[in-house]
C-alpha cells in the first residue's frame, strides 16, 4: 500500500512544487506592493 501511494505522490510532486513556486512568487510581489 505504502509503495502503491508513494508512486502517484512522487509524479504529482512535480506539478505540485511548480505550481507552489508559481504561488511564492505572487505571494511576494503581493508583499512589495
């Protein structure tokens, strides 16, 4: 079971840390202003 969960897991990680980057990086330009 662990394994079974750990695949789908580790391929949406990669969107997953694109898309919380994208989020960071709004989230300072928010800050600046």
């Amino acid at each position: 079971m662990m394994g079974s969960t750990h695949g789908p897991i580790r391929k949406h990680n990669r969107p997953l840390t694109r898309y919380s980057i994208d989020y960071i990086l709004a989230f300072c330009e928010k800050l600046r202003i």
